[in-house]
C-alpha cells in the first residue's frame, strides 16, 4: 500500500469517523466491535447500520427540489417581472426569497456542469456543449473523476437521489448502448433516471432514457391526456418521491428535476397555446418596455437602472411588414405557453411535496434558466431547429404555411432572436454572450420553510451557479471530501450563499467570477464588470477577428445594474486591470486556448468516435445508435446493403433510417418498393424509388450514394439495386453539413421518434426478416 493510501488509514485511527468522514468517502470500513469465538454462541455479532443520514453525523438534513428550466431569459417569468404568468415561481419566492444577480454559463451542459460539481465549467472540461467539445482540457466535454458531483456527496450521506428530464452531461461518443456510462446519470450520483441524453428533445416524441435504457415514449400521459415529456417527467418525479418517502422516510430525497423546456422545440398542448392569443401582438420593443416597468415596481432592479437599447442589427417591430409580425407574435404565443405549461408542471411536483408533509424541510430552489433566452431562432424565427445547426436558410413562406400549427409536433419551431433579447429584459445580449447579463444573469427563487425565515424577500448578493452545491452541502451539514470514490478532488470553486438567507444586507462574497463562451469574453470583480462580446448568436458563424484584442466594455454595475452605461473611454486604467484579471482567471481555470468557432466545432472529427478508422459496419436488426456513436455519412460517399427475405405478401417496413421529421435519410419498403427518401431539415427532400415491387424470397437491397465532393452541402448520385439488378436511380441535390439529428437515433429494421418521410404509421416494422444490415463507406 502506498504511503498516499496508507495517510488516510492513520488519520482515522487517530480521530473520530465524523473528522474522517470531511477527509474521504466512501467511509472506509472500521473494526468490527463485536466478538468473534470458536461458534456463535460465544460471539457477539454486531448489526450493520442502516446508510441514513441519522447514522452518518447528520442531524434532520432538508430534502432537496432542484428545480432547472432551459434557456430561460431573465424577464420572461412573472416572477422576475416577465409577461408570462408563472404562478408556481412566485410561490416559491414569496415563501422564501428571490436572487435578482444570481449567474449562469450562458450555455446550457456548461452550466449543468458547474452546478452539479460546485466548479466552474472550464474547470470540469466544461467549456462549452459536449457536441463542439476539443482536445484542449477545457473543452473535452469530459467531466473528472476529480470533480465529484454534490449527489455523489449525499448520496454517500443516505439521500436518496433521483434526475428527471435533460442530461446534456454525457460525451457524444459515450451516448450508445455500449457506453462507458462513466459520465450517465448513476455514476455522476443518481440512483434513477428518466428523461434524454443530449442538448433538447422532441417534447412529443423524445428520445426517451430510462436509467442506461433507450425506451419509445407512452402515447398518453398517466391521466390520459395526449403524451408530452415535461407531464412525464413530471409523473414520474411524482411518482419517485412518494414511493421514496413511503418505503425509507429515514433518507431524505434529492430530486433534480430539468425540464427540456424552454428549449427548441417549442412544443406544447394546443389549449395552452390558446390561453395567450393576441397577447403579443405589439411586438417585442413593446413587451421590453412593459417588462422594464414592472421589474422597477417589483424592486427586481433598481429605480435608477437604464433600459439597455436594442441591437442595431435587430429590426424594430414596427419595421416589419405585416405577415412577419404575424408569424412572430405567433411564435410567442406558443413559447409563452411553452412557460407556462412548464410552470404549472413544477407546481405539480411541488403540490406532491406538500402532500406527504416534507414541504417544510424541503429546500426548493428554482432556476429560471440555464442561460440567457436563445437567440438561436436566427432573425426570423425558425419552423425546424435543425436549419440553424446546419446553416439552411428557411424560406419565409415556410413559416406561413406552418402558421395554424406552431407548437405542435409537426415543427421543431424556434422563434426570432429578438424576442429572445426581450425575454431578456433589461440586459443586452442573450444565450452563447457570456459577457453580458442578457446571457448570463437568471432569476433564481429559493424556499425552505424550515430553514429560511424570510418570506418574499429579495437577495441582490452577486453569485454563481457553482455556489448551489456548496449551499446543499453547508446546509445539510457536510463538509466536502478531499477524496471520493479513491480520487483526489479539486477544490470546491464555489460560495456557499447560506450567509444571505437570515439576512438581505449581508456582505456578497462573491467577488470575483470570469466569465467565457465561444470567445465572448466577461469578468467581474469587487463591483466592476469587463465584457467583451465576440459575435451575436443569431450567426451560424463569428465573423474573422482577434481574440486577444477584442473591444472591451466597462461597466459599475455596483451604480449600473443593467450595464447601460460603456466607462471604458472614461476610466482606460480600470479596464486594462479587468482585463488583465481575466487572463489570469482564464488560466487559472483553463479557460485558454480561446476558442470562437461555432458550427465548426461540431464537426466530430473533432472528438473520440467509436467509429473512428473504421469502414465497414455490420448492425443486427431492431438497433438504435445516437449519432455519435453512428458511421459519418455526411458528404460522404456510402453503401448501404441489407441481406433480407421477403415475404410472399410483399415486404414493407424500415431498413435503415438516420434523424426523422425535421432532418435525416432512409431506406425502406413501401407499397413493395425499395425507397431512399433524403430530408434537408425539412426544407427540400429528395426520393429514389425502384420502378417495380420487390419479389418475394431471399434477396440483397443496396443503396449507392456517390457524393460529388467531400464537402458541406455536397450533392450526390443515388443508385438503387436488388442483387446485381440495377433498379432505380436519382439525385440528393443538396446535403446536410453539420448535423443530422440533435435526438433522434439511427435504428436498423424499424423506425423510431419520428418519420423520416410522412406516410406511414411508426414504428415502421420491417415485415421481412433482415438478417444483418452493412454500412461501408467508399
């Protein structure tokens, strides 16, 4: 045994378990206290304890509700002064305390990062989304093994922890069947989950994990009602803690709840929807301004903060004709209702705590974003995702056609950056700008009855998500370990804000926060913010520039709340300190090499593939693999051969299919005919079908795809033929270049999520028998 592992051994022998357990966990197994003779009856055997918090130094730790919704804008929640009712926010901050300058990433797996792990998300390979992670030890997209999860932590203490809804935590490459799971759900401290792996869903038809299981969604909810993922989740969060409490009320419970709203897709049951009808009508410059008012007479901001102006590259509302302001008013409509409906969902599950008693020694804190609201719907609003992430243009008329059913599950729909910079009221900027509040700063509201006496206080302490973790851990009474699981751990880079909950005037302790995302560049520091902003987020791509001489900004936000007023001309000195401090904060916590490229980045080439030098791939049938851990097709040239028997009624059904609805390929049986459908995010679609049905008996389909160039975009020939038999040929004229799908799998000998093609009825059984199904790239 090394001197390393024999340290911990003599401390323990030398002072109490409860100073051992601060230094290491698991807790090593001490002596046996019993007596051991010859046989049992001159032996004293001693009962193991029960793994509770009674029995581990703690005394009445709270139970845990961590509550995140997604790429939430800081006025978009009533509670924070937003146009959007949000009833259940307000209950909890009026029956505890709302946080008005409590900070995010600005991106959404990098914030999740951070708040589970207590570090800042460079710290934990975290820079940015796992999808256009690097090699670079900032970027891996890679959680370690050094930066244990504050689950893991309780988990140790007895609590018993459950994760509803998004885990966008888990490296492309280890999304498959075949894992590692090192980074999934349990290793990271979870005893259940239920919900996606990766960046959004389809909330009508997710891509939906149970624990490490990829399992096809119900078709109602458990009222009957038509199926959607946030009441799921919900249910099932429901469901998880009543059986928890009734089963073992000794352990307390940790529940995070993360709801992939409200992220694209902006999907939710049409009478929601129909409650906000017309209620956006006078455009997002309108809605700015009445948020603005209200945050002022709530006490969210200051009396004296400034309206931050609108970009010049957004267009005013009363700029734009008349059939644009109807799409977009529309498409706030339904994110409204998108809100909404989340919030009505997480009063459920709050309804469900207070139920069964634990409402009072629950510690709900909800956070109204993981960022900033998204800009990502480009300047006119988006009916698929899926053309932002490849740089598709989507023809205006797109959006009218699709106008009576917006929100539905027909459309992967986003809507215009501008109302995301209104969502974000009163700050600049929005989602991906981590140099500014508007993508940056979220309201957050905390209740704990029992240990919280204030009642709809307000906290205005400067913090940071990675201060949520060291705030469980004070509050439950545990000291973080210096080793967990046989690793060393880094040091936790958070602040508890427990200091803030018995009093509002307390001295902030946070005083020094980098911020970093994409290139955009922040720092705050004793009441002084630098910001730096490398490119809006309504681009596919940055514009050429210098990362190491960007404009920087100055800001007092101590006197400026909403960073309106620019000092840098007025104070040089103060911004080269701030700036200074950045580098130093930035390579203290790898934040260097900077890195600004955006869809480039997603390329996989960029990352670890199970596929990697491979050329060949041999799949059985009824297989599901996420496109990470999926052959590249993209651009490239391809032969698709499935060794099949048909029957004598005729073969129908699946072969192979990458992405659904809003973006993918496939080759299948229909009406008898061997068909290569091709989808361009739902912008053009390209078919190739033979001439005649496929005869009956044992026979070899093959797709050829012969790309022009490999290159974005690229064009290709298709060939189709049964055995050597040349059967049906044309073109794919234009091809996807970044992305196939964000959720959807590649599935052998059916289809599931959604149809590649309309036309028929999912899962698309092939009716055949398919022995095996080969992939080679050319």
């Amino acid at each position: 045994m090394t001197f390393r592992r024999l340290l911990p051994l003599l401390v323990f022998a030398l002072f109490s378990s409860t100073v051992f357990a601060q230094e290491m966990l698991p807790k090593p197994e001490g002596p046996f206290q019993g007596k051991i003779g010859l046989t049992y009856k001159d032996s004293t055997a001693v009962k193991p304890e029960l793994k509770i918090p009674a029995n581990l130094g703690l005394k009445n730790p709270p139970n845990v509700l961590l509550v995140l919704i997604d790429d939430c804008g800081y006025g978009q929640m009533g509670t924070f002064g937003g146009g959007i009712p949000t009833p259940n926010m307000d209950r909890v901050a009026n029956n505890g305390l709302r946080y008005t300058r409590f900070h995010t990433t600005a991106l959404c797996s990098p914030t999740r990062a951070a708040l589970l792990t207590g570090r800042n998300h460079h710290s934990v390979a975290s820079g940015t989304i796992g999808e256009s992670g690097t090699g670079f030890p900032g970027y891996t997209g890679v959680i370690p093994a050094s930066a244990g999860t504050v689950a893991q932590i309780l988990r140790e203490y007895g609590y018993c922890n459950a994760w509803f809804g998004k885990n966008h935590n888990v490296p492309d490459w280890e999304t498959s069947l075949v894992g590692p799971f090192d980074r999934w759900s349990e290793s990271l401290g979870f005893d259940y989950f239920y919900g996606f792996v990766g960046g959004d869903t389809d909330q009508f038809h997710p891509a939906l994990v149970e624990n490490k299981k990829r399992i096809e969604p119900p078709e109602t909810n458990e009222d009957g009602s038509p199926y959607h993922f946030t009441t799921d989740i919900t249910d099932h969060a429901i469901r998880t803690i009543r059986a928890a409490k009734a089963v073992a009320p000794q352990r307390p419970f940790f529940v995070y709840y993360a709801t992939g709203a409200t992220h694209a897709p902006h999907q939710v049951p049409k009478e929601w929807i129909e409650k906000f009808k017309g209620k956006f009508d006078g455009g997002w410059d309108k809605y700015r301004e009445e948020t603005f008012a209200r945050q002022q007479e709530m006490g969210i901001i200051p009396q004296n903060a400034k309206l931050t102006a609108r970009p010049e590259s957004l267009p005013a509302w009363d700029s734009l004709p008349e059939d644009q302001r109807k799409v977009y008013a529309k498409m706030m409509e339904v994110f409204a209702a998108f809100t909404a409906h989340t919030d009505h969902e997480v009063g459920r599950l709050i309804d469900a705590v207070d139920e069964i008693g634990e409402l009072d020694n629950t510690i709900i804190i909800y956070m109204a974003g993981d960022n900033g609201s998204s800009a990502e719907g480009g300047m006119s609003g988006l009916v698929n995702e899926m053309t932002f992430f490849n740089g598709i243009e989507e023809p205006l008329q797109m959006k009218l056609d699709a106008m009576g059913t917006l929100g539905s599950d027909q459309h992967y729909n986003h809507f215009p950056a501008a109302w995301a910079h209104a969502m974000d009221t009163p700050y600049q900027w929005t989602k991906q700008i981590a140099s500014h509040f508007g993508g940056t700063r979220n309201g957050m509201a905390i209740s704990w009855p029992a240990g919280i006496k204030a009642r709809g206080e307000i906290r205005d302490q400067f913090h940071h998500v990675i201060d949520i973790a060291p705030t469980l851990l004070e509050i439950a009474g545990i000291t973080p370990p210096v080793e967990l699981n046989g690793v060393a751990q880094k040091p936790i880079e958070g602040i508890s804000m427990a200091y803030t909950f018995a009093d509002a005037d307390a001295e902030g302790r946070r005083t020094t926060q980098y911020f970093e995302m994409l290139g955009n560049q922040g720092i705050y520091h004793e009441g002084w913010m630098a910001s730096a902003v490398r490119g809006a987020p309504w681009l596919s791509e940055n514009e050429p520039g210098d990362l190491l001489n960007m404009p920087w900004e100055l800001y007092n936000v101590e006197e400026d709340f909403t960073q309106a007023n620019d000092l840098a001309k007025q104070n040089p000195e103060k911004l080269r300190e701030m700036v200074k401090l950045f580098f130093a904060e930035a390579a203290k916590y790898d934040v260097l090499p900077l890195d600004d490229r955006k869809t480039e980045r997603l390329n996989v080439e960029n990352r670890p593939s199970l596929t990697e030098g491979r050329t060949k791939f041999v799949y059985p049938n009824l297989l599901r693999l996420p496109e990470g851990a999926s052959p590249d097709l993209k651009h490239k040239s391809h032969t698709v051969t499935a060794d099949v028997e048909i029957p004598d009624q005729g073969g129908e059904g699946m072969l192979f299919t990458q992405g659904g609805r809003f973006g993918g390929y496939g080759l299948f049986l229909k009406d008898g005919k061997l068909v290569y459908h091709y989808n361009l995010v739902g912008v053009d679609r390209y078919t190739v079908e033979s001439a005649a049905r496929i005869p009956p008996g044992k026979t070899t389909l093959k797709m050829v795809y012969e790309t022009d160039a490999d290159k974005p975009f690229a064009g290709a020939d298709v060939t189709l033929y049964a055995g050597d038999k040349l059967i049906g040929k044309g073109r794919v004229e234009k091809s996807i270049p970044n992305r196939v799908t964000l959720d959807e799998t590649l599935d052998i000998g059916f289809d599931t999520g959604t149809p590649v093609m309309e036309g028929y009825d999912m899962p698309f059984d092939f009716t055949g028998k398919l022995k095996s199904l080969k992939i080679e790239l050319d």
